[in-house]
C-alpha cells in the first residue's frame, strides 16, 4: 500500500493543481482588470472552448512554406495537428521512418529529393458535391506535385509529381464525386522536360491542366488513368470545378496573357510590368467530361509518357474556349448551385460575375468575338458577364454564403472582406481585417451546400497584432461570425509555421478518424506490413552484413532490449507497437541514428541504418508512455569486425535475495487489493453506459493479464530458489499492476466527473 501510495499521491495532486491568473473572481472585475469591453466579452463566450469541448468544424490549412499542412478548431481556432506532407516532420516519423520515406519518395523531381513544398490549396473529397470527409488533397506550387492525405489518420499516402508542369498553383480543385482532382500549372515552360530558349516562348513553352484520376475505393491517385490539356503560355491561375448545372466543366482563370518574357538585369521592364498591359485576362472554359471520353478514345499525344489533349484537338471538340476576365485577375469561384462564376482582377475594384448560361449559349451558339493567338474561341465578355461590382481596391478571392446570392470578397490592397449580394450586385457590408488578406474560408465553403457562420481571414500579415517575435511575423488568421447581417470579428490566431495561402472548413462530425490501427500495419501502404510483430515471437535475424530485428513496444519496454551488431552490418528494426489502448504511442530513438519513429498503437515502423562505428548506442521511446517511460529503454552494441566476447555473465549491480522478494510480494498483494476496490466500484456503477471507460477497462484487463504472467514467472523462479530472478519478475508484476492501477482510477475519476449512476 506504501508504495501505491507513493506513486498516486502526486497524481492525486496533480488534479487539484489550478493556475491563479488574478485575484479578480468576478466578471465585472476581470473586464476591469483587462480591459475588456462587452463586445469582447461577447467573442469570447462565442469562441471559447472549456475543457474537453469539442469544436463544430474542423479547417486543414496549407501551411504554405512549410509544405505541411495544419489541421485547427472552429470556433476555438485550437491547433490540432501538422500534418507532414512534402517536408520531413520528426514527431510524425514522417521522412524519418522507412515506410514513410517512401511515400516522400514518390515527389522525388527528375531522380532528385525534394524535402521542400509550397503548399497552396487543399480540397476536401466530395460526393454529390458536398464534402464527405475521407480524403484531403493539397498541391505544391514549387514543384508541381499533388499530395492524397487519408482522414482516416490525418497521413500523407501519397505523392505525384505532375510530368509535364514546371510549376503549378491551380491545385488542388475536386469534381462534385472527386472523379478527378484538378491542378493548373502556373509559370509556363516546355511541357517536354528539354531547354528551349526564350525567344522561342510564344511557340514553345506551354501551360496546362491536368486531371488526376482518384480511385476513392483505394484513396489513391491513378497516374495511368490521368491527362491533361494542353493550353497557351498564358499564366494559369486558380480552378474551380462546375457543380450541379455547370458540372463537367472547370474554369480556370489566368493572369501575363500578355506572354510577355521580362529581362531587368539587360534593361528590359520587368515581369510585373509586361504582364499587367492588357486591361483584360482569358478565363479559360474546359468541359472535362469531353476531355474524359478523348482521352479514352486516345486523341492524346504523349509527353513524357503522359496522354496530353493538344489545343487543336481540344477546339476541334468543342470543349475549350475563353473569356475576357478583368485585369490582372486571382481567384475564381463558382457559386454553389452552379449557376454563376466570379472572378477578381488583382489591379481593378471590380468583381466580375459571369453567368453559366450565358457564356453557353454563345458557346453552343458559336458567338466569338475572335480567337487568341493559338486559335482558341474567345466568348464576348458582353455574351457571358452577368453583373460587374465594385467591392474594393485589390479583390482577390470569394467564398459564398449559406444565403442565396450572399458572397464575401477578399480585398488584398484595402485590408478587408466586402460582404454583397452577386445576384443584385450590390454592396452589403465591409469590415477591416489585418492586415493585407489573401483567401478566405467559409465553413464548407467550397460544396454545394455552404454552411455561412464562420468566416477566416487568412491574412497575408500581422503586423501589430502579437507580441514580436523578431523580423518574421507569424500569419494572422482571424475568425469571422457572419451568421448576422454585420460581420463581427471574433479571435486572432498567430498561425507561426508558413503562409497558408487557402483552408478548407468541414463540419466536425463529418470525419471519422480511427484511434489505433489494426495490429501490425504499415500506415503508409495501408496495409499489413510483413514486418509485423506480435507479443513472444520477437527475433533478431542475422546474414552476412546484415540485422534484421522484429521487435515489439508495450508500456514499458523495448523487445529486444539489447541488439548486438558488428561494425558495418546493416540493421534493420521493426517495430510493432502492441498497445490497443487510445494515445499510447511508443517512439523509437538512438544516440547517433537520425531517426525517430512515431509507433501508434497496432502501428509497425522501421528504422533502417548501417552501424558503421564500434560503440555503445543507448535506444529509447521518445513518447512519455507511462510512469516507467523512462525505462523504456535499450542497448545496441556495435562491436569491431572479429570481437570475441569473453565467458562471463552479466554484471549487474544488484543482489536479490528471498526477503526482497517476500517484500516485493508483499507490496504487489496490496497493490492488488487497490486494484481490486477501484474495479469495485467501477462495475458497481453503468459503466458500459461510457465507452471511454469501456476502453479504459479493457486496456486495464490486458495490463492486468500480464501482470499475471510476470507473477506466474516470478513464483517459478522462487520456487527454483532462484530470488534474483523471482524478485525482477516480481517487480514486472508490480510494473504492470501499477498500469492497471493507473488505468482504473482514470475510469474511476471520468465516471465520478460524468455523473455515472450506481447500478448494485
Ligand atoms: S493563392 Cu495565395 S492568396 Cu496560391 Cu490561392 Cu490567392
Ligand atoms: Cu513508450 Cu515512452
């Protein structure tokens, strides 16, 4: 009973430990002592998240440089998680474990690693148009890749590099049933992976867009089920595809229709002049559905091993025209029902609202104006516009509301959202934001059905609004309510770790992520992996220069705990972590191994390295698992080629003898009978009625079961006489008891907190 109590007592504690912000306790006080308004007053309680609480949606944000992507609560803007995607990231394992490193692989550029992304846009799967909450995918800008992350465990699976893009940034855009994701290319260049000097720019450097096939039943991109079109050296911008009536087309706008090739270094004007000339941009008009039946008709030509639909073959269908969209233009939205188009110019205060049916009619119709330069039908702006509204200087991108015809505007050079009616095309609201917004993002803003209530601002910078942290200020994301007639801004998030250019927000109840994986899996693969590893069937193989462990992680230790290797050998871990219990990740490092695995219950990883010097390489779980985490622990002892080891045992520090272990005994039998009150009382009460203390009891169960075989070893080796070993065994009885103990009281407590009711 000490020495329970030795160990709960400062856990016991820990529960009553409460920070004493101020001395003020009420309301009136706190406002006075911080300054706070009413107003303020009113953002909080719309914003704030008391323990435990869960929040309505959930936002994935690219987080721009960092190539990763950042997962955040809406209405507490908490940050739930970065999910590694085209960059390395050690807490996740990811580019740091081998199954992982594979799927970083994959964005390998012409045979080159590429650990560096420029996420822009994620985009959620889709069925009829609304979200449905299993698959994430995001683009890079630098390299024009496509990444497939599963929301079923928030992992980045997989990774394609675009064969024909040199860069791109009108990714990643879904069809209403995720047929295919979409991805723009941005700056043009040859589509052939060759030189081309640029004077021959007008001729040979092309833009394009490609749809990735998505086979939803896999999760997985299907390059050979994939094309592209080809399109004009014009710099295509963003996409978005049509939904309801507009579906089978996509609209992609574009911006430098000038083609112009800058040069300031030998005196020519620079990019930013030749390419903002023109009073007008081309949006351009795909019907993909037609591009789809080509492609499998094999009206393709192949570059680089992909089908590319040419513009001739592409005009000759009928399936690609332009329109005039307003200078210098960013973004383009297509409104939930399908039926309207806006686009922004960048140096106009217009927004330019097109009308579906119109720009079809004159299409169907054979209404150009002209043609462009590689003979494709431009439809007149007068034939397709519908409405052009004077929002604000600098209008960037456009969200809709769950109101009809209600849009808000992101208006970059202004430093605010305009809030207006497309439909009448009238102004209906402005409100500051800070500083400088670039996107924003209305819950399920992008499906057919939007949400409206939360708006985020994704702020280009921050400026004043947070303590410095030195030259380099972190974004600003700022919730919005807009489920009133006035915007009112709730809460400013310092988002530190790139430059989310775009988000998506997902109603919360909508994803369905697992807590373990089934036992031994290759998360990557999605698959058994055939390293798995189950409890007693550990091993070390060994072949000339080679390792092989099959190892398994169980609060808390390493099986095996001492690895012997010689200088050179290659040495291969698989770890299996056989926990079933929620949030028991075990992780996996070494003195001088730069690797972390991040080992999530039923979860096998492995670490791979050559032992190149004789030494001594303390291993360890890098997650604090337990009590006795930091005895999770081991040895591997890379010997010098032709070491003989000597004949003797180990050299232990300390002797057993039958009175520690009647001690040790002692100890255990009262542990138990702990264990056993607080069983006691959690099944005299409906427990079953709670399935986090379902969980709790079964992980509880199991600990208990091995405590049993530790006592069953413990009681063999004292009746042998042998109390070294009796006593240790002993002490992993105890171990195993004491993660009962802790597990059992954690249920007692959630039962007790959540008003169980006594049933005997
Ligand atoms: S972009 Cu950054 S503000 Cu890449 Cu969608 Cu508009
Ligand atoms: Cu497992 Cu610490």
């Amino acid at each position: 009973m000490n020495e329970m109590k030795k160990y709960f007592v400062p856990l016991a504690l820990s529960f009553a430990v409460t920070t004493a912000v101020s001395a003020a306790s009420t309301l009136d006080e706190v406002m006075k002592e911080r300054g706070l308004t009413q107003k303020d007053l009113l953002a909080a309680a719309k914003t704030y998240t008391p323990t435990g609480g869960r929040d309505e949606y959930i936002v994935f944000a690219s987080g721009g440089q960092s190539g990763q992507v950042i997962v955040y609560g809406i209405p507490s803007m908490r940050i739930l998680k970065y999910i590694g995607v085209f960059t390395p990231e050690p807490w996740q394992g990811y580019g740091f474990d081998e199954e992982s490193k594979r799927v970083l692989a994959q964005g390998r550029i012409q045979g080159k690693d590429i650990t560096f992304g420029d996420t822009h846009h994620p985009a959620i799967s889709e069925t009829a148009g609304e979200y449905n909450g299993r698959y994430l995918f995001i683009n890079d800008k630098a390299n024009p890749r496509l990444a497939v992350i599963d929301l079923h465990d928030f992992e980045t699976k997989q990774i394609v590099v675009n064969p024909i893009m040199k860069s791109e940034h009108g990714g990643a855009f879904v069809t209403p049933n995720t047929e295919y994701v979409m991805e723009a290319s941005q700056y043009a260049a040859p589509l052939e992976n060759n030189f081309e000097p640029l004077s021959n720019f007008n001729d040979k450097y092309r833009g394009a867009v490609t749809y990735w096939k998505f086979d939803d039943k896999v999760g997985r991109l299907k390059p050979e089920e994939s094309f592209s079109v080809e399109l004009p050296p014009y710099s295509q911008d963003l996409s978005d595809a049509g939904k309801l009536v507009s579906e089978g087309w996509s609209f992609h706008n574009s911006f430098c229709s000038e083609r112009y090739v800058g040069g300031i270094e030998s005196g020519r004007p620079p990019f930013e002049a030749g390419c903002s000339q023109k009073d007008t941009d081309f949006l351009h008009v795909i019907n993909w559905k037609k591009g789809e039946e080509l492609f499998k008709a094999g009206k393709t030509t192949k570059i680089n091993g992909h089908d590319v639909i040419s513009i001739k073959t592409a005009v000759e269908a009928g399936m690609l025209f332009l329109i005039p969209e307003p200078k210098s233009p960013h973004g383009v939205d297509v409104s939930p029902d399908g039926t309207h188009i806006i686009v922004s110019g960048k140096l106009d205060s217009h927004t330019w609202v097109y009308s579906f049916e119109k720009m079809m009619a004159a299409h169907k119709a054979k209404k150009y104006e002209s043609t462009d330069p590689y003979g494709i039908p431009i439809v007149a702006l007068k034939d397709a516009l519908h409405k052009q509204v004077n929002v604000g200087l600098g209008p960037l991108h456009t969200q809709y509301d769950a109101k009809k015809c209600v849009v808000f505007t992101s208006i970059y050079v202004d430093s605010m959202v305009t809030k207006w009616d497309y439909c009448e095309g009238k102004v209906l609201d402005q409100m500051p934001v800070h500083y400088n917004i670039g996107h924003l993002m209305a819950m399920e803003g992008d499906s057919v059905s939007p949400d409206g209530k939360y708006l985020v601002a994704l702020n280009k910078l921050a400026i004043d609004r947070f303590n410095p942290v030195g030259p380099l200020h972190p974004q600003n994301h700022q919730l919005i309510d807009i489920s009133g007639d006035k915007m009112q801004l709730l809460y400013d998030m310092p988002l530190p770790l790139g430059e989310p250019h775009y988000a998506v927000g997902i109603k919360a109840d909508k994803l369905k992520p697992g807590i373990r994986y089934e036992s031994g899996w290759d998360s990557r693969a999605d698959q058994r992996s055939e390293f798995r590893t189950r409890a007693g069937r550990e091993k070390i193989e060994r072949s000339p220069g080679k390792v092989n462990v099959f190892g398994t992680l169980i609060r808390s230790h390493i099986t095996p705990e001492i690895i012997e290797v010689t200088e050179g050998d290659e040495v291969t871990i698989h770890l299996t972590n056989l926990e079933r219990a929620q949030d028991e990740t075990h992780g996996f490092a070494m003195y001088g191994g730069n690797f972390n695995l991040s080992v999530e219950p039923g979860k096998t990883s492995t670490a791979k390295f050559i032992a190149e010097k004789p030494g001594v390489y303390p291993y360890y779980c890098t997650e604090f698992c337990s009590a006795l985490h930091l005895e999770m622990q081991g040895y591997l002892l890379v010997q010098p080629k032709g070491y003989v080891a000597a004949a003797k045992g180990m050299d232990e520090g300390q002797k057993y003898t039958k009175a520690d272990y009647d001690k040790q005994v002692k100890t255990n039998l009262d542990t138990q009978a702990v264990i056993d009150s607080v069983v006691g009382f959690i099944t005299s009460h409906n427990y079953s009625d709670f399935p986090t203390v379902v969980a709790l009891v079964e992980d509880a169960t199991e600990q208990l079961g091995f405590a049993g075989e530790s006592k069953k070893k413990a009681e063999e080796y004292a009746t042998q006489g042998d109390f070294q070993n009796a006593t240790l065994w002993a002490g992993q009885w105890w171990q195993y008891q004491v993660k009962t103990a802790d597990l059992g009281l954690r249920a007692k407590t959630f039962l007790e907190e959540n008003g169980a009711k006594k049933v005997k």
